[in-house]
C-alpha cells in the first residue's frame, strides 16, 4: 500500500477562560502495483477502504473556576467499505456537548471531576463504523442518535 497525507493540529487560548482547539487530517492511503484479490479483481490503486480522505475535529472550551463547558464537532469525509471500491458509506457530521466539574476537592489530595456529555446533538443519522469486506454486504454500522453519558473520574494525589 502506499501512503500518504499530513495532519495538522491548532490550540489557542485567546482568554484564560476560553480555549479552541482544531485537527484536522488529510490522508490518501491506496493500493499499490500488481494488487489482485482472491477474486481475481485488479484493486491497484483503489483507496483504502475504511479511512476517511478527510477529517476535521473542533472543540471550543469555556472555563469558569471549577466549571467546564466544552462544545465538540468532527466531520468525517465519506469512505470505500470493501478493497473493490464498488460501496461507499457516506460523510458524516455530529456535535457533542460536555459539562464538567474539574477536580472538587474530596477528602486530603482525593478530587473528583464529575462530567455530563450530551452525543450527537443533532440527531444525524449516519453510520459510525464500518465492516470492511464484509460478507453479504453487511458493511454499515448505524450510530447512535441523540444519546449521555455521565461519569466521574476520581484522581488520588497530585
């Protein structure tokens, strides 16, 4: 196979209490010469399927003392599911929101960060993994719509 791209990564904190972040990835990953499947098919220079060409994440994070509020999007570009390239799962977006408390003090050097997450904010309907090559062309595996999940994390120490 052959590979290539590049990916890029920006955080700016343009106040104490607001931090952006973006990635973003680029990548052509195909077939090299003289690929032939145990079909007999020429797949040499097809794309590898299951990866997306292109992939943007953001999140915008507002902090007040103890308190996080954090607005996450990713973007992801459609994908081949089989080596053939004959089927494609189509691109996706979603938006997740996350509410947190950031290390409320426990007992001693014990601290809890206790958090909510709202996941696809807006109901997208799309496939959030796929199968690759699979038989019977059972290749799509449906997200998830709206939907939480809450959870804390307990740190002991520093």
């Amino acid at each position: 196979t052959e590979h290539s791209g590049f990916e890029i990564f920006l955080n700016w904190d343009p106040l104490p209490i607001l931090s952006l972040q973006t990635g973003y990835s680029y990548s052509r990953f195909v077939f090299g010469s003289a690929v032939i499947t145990a079909q007999g098919e020429n797949i040499e220079g097809n794309r590898l399927p299951g990866i997306p060409e292109h992939r943007l994440m953001t999140s915008t994070e507002w902090k007040y003392g103890m308190a996080r509020l954090r607005l996450e999007s990713e973007y992801a570009g459609s994908v081949y599911v089989n080596n053939i390239n004959s089927e494609k799962n189509g691109s996706w977006f979603v938006m997740n929101l996350n509410v947190s408390l950031y290390r409320v003090r426990i007992a001693g050097d014990i601290t809890a960060s206790p958090f909510i997450q709202v996941n696809n904010l807006t109901d997208a309907r799309y496939n959030g993994s796929v199968i690759i090559n699979a038989f019977g062309g059972r290749f799509y595996e449906p997200a998830p719509g709206i939907h939480w999940m809450g959870g804390v994390s307990v740190m002991f120490g520093n």
